[in-house]
C-alpha cells in the first residue's frame, strides 16, 4: 500500500493597514479575511477604515444615496452604487462611498465576480478622518483613471468639493447664477451644496427635480434609451 504526503498547509497572511501590495495580492489576501472589514489600495498601499460615525460620516452618506438613487429613479440607464469596490489598476482598488455611472456605452463595467472595473463616470467621497487621502492620493488615482466628475465632502470643514476633469487635470465645478452645482456629465444632476451641508434634505430634492424637469435631462434620458433598444 502506497502512502499520501500530505501538502503543508498554506497560510495567506492577514491584511493589514500599511501593508504594500499590487491589486491581485490585496484581492487574495482580503479574500481571506473573516471579518471582511472595510480595506481599499491607493496606490499600492493598504488603508483600513476606521469605526464609521452617525453625524460624521452616516448621515452624509444616507443624504448623497438619497440624491443620487433619486436621480437614478427619473434617469434610465444610470446605476446608483453604494460602497462598492471598483477595480482601477495594478495599483489601485478603492471602495468609494457612493457611485453613479452609466450602464451602457460607459467607462466601466460590472465583472463576472460583481465588482467595478474601470472607472466610473461619477465617485463620491464622505471625508472626515480621511480628508488627506480624498483630497490628495485618491484625488490623483481618479484623476489619472479617468474619473469625470469626482466629489469630496469634508464633514468637519463644512465643505463641499465637486471636480470635473478637462483636458486630463480636475478643475473645480462653479455654481451657476442660482447657486447651483450641475454635472456636466450627467445632465440634471442638479446640486444646492448650502442645502446639503445644512441638511436641508428636502431642499436638495425640490433642486435636483428642477434639473430633472430641464431639457437636457430630458434629451439625456432620450439618448439612454436609445442605447438599450
């Protein structure tokens, strides 16, 4: 009777904040976390997420979901997408706080495993702790993927950031005569940034229908769904 050898078994070294891997290592590695806690790469560098806060990052995240799944709701052919990881490069694999691209015809796609890969039309960030890396390594990694309009929210600051990249580098978005904040991308998206860093909910809505009633909405929802014919 022959004998089995038994291989040594392989243990896969847990993911920790600071640790310096490409994508395919990070992948493997957080793949084999029991607790799955919240891990990005920025350029080649591992951040773990520190404990999430109510009023400091909860509450501004439920008002942009609620922004951007309304407009999501009168737009056929967007995706409103909730912390979900995007697959950017060898080096890079962020979980934005929200995102809104385009299903068709867009920059990204959704892969066979359910992840982002490539980069999305839109990416927003709640930043308090994280204000450093929002505004400076993943301002920089979106810029260079490719992210057309990119928005940070500084909580602590009272500040809002909406950026739109031209000619390869992120210019500031200016407010209209009203006030106003629009995408250029995606037409309608219609923002009262006073309304929402005073947490006017209803306010930032009755806005953003405004932008959902003007023509070049109306011409962007006609263009969508002439692609899904």
């Amino acid at each position: 009777m022959t004998s089995t050898k038994l291989s040594p078994q392989v243990t896969i070294p847990r993911l920790e904040n600071g640790d310096k891997l490409n994508r395919f290592e990070f992948e493997h590695r957080y793949s084999a976390m029991p607790d799955r806690q919240k891990a990005e790469l920025i350029e080649g560098i591992v951040y773990m997420a520190s404990p999430v806060r109510a009023k400091k990052h909860g509450k501004p995240h439920s008002r942009i979901i609620t922004w951007l799944g309304t407009y999501e709701a009168a737009t056929p052919g967007v995706e409103t997408l909730d912390n979900t990881t995007v697959r950017l490069d060898a080096d890079n694999e962020p979980q934005p706080d929200a995102v809104l691209r385009l299903e068709q015809g867009g920059q990204s796609t959704i892969s066979d495993d359910d992840y982002i890969e490539g980069a999305p039309e839109l990416i927003v960030e709640i930043a308090a702790s994280s204000v450093s890396i929002d505004l400076h390594q993943k301002l920089n990694v979106y810029r260079r993927n490719g992210v057309q309009e990119y928005l940070v929210w500084r909580v602590d600051q009272g500040k809002l950031d909406w950026f739109r990249l031209k000619a390869g580098d992120y210019i500031q978005l200016k407010p209209n005569s009203e006030g106003i904040l629009c995408s250029v991308v995606f037409p309608g998206l219609w923002l009262d940034r006073t309304a929402l860093l005073i947490g006017d909910l209803a306010k930032v809505l009755e806005v953003l229908q405004q932008g959902l009633t003007n023509q070049y909405h109306q011409d962007f929802v006609q263009d969508l769904t002439s692609r899904q014919e």
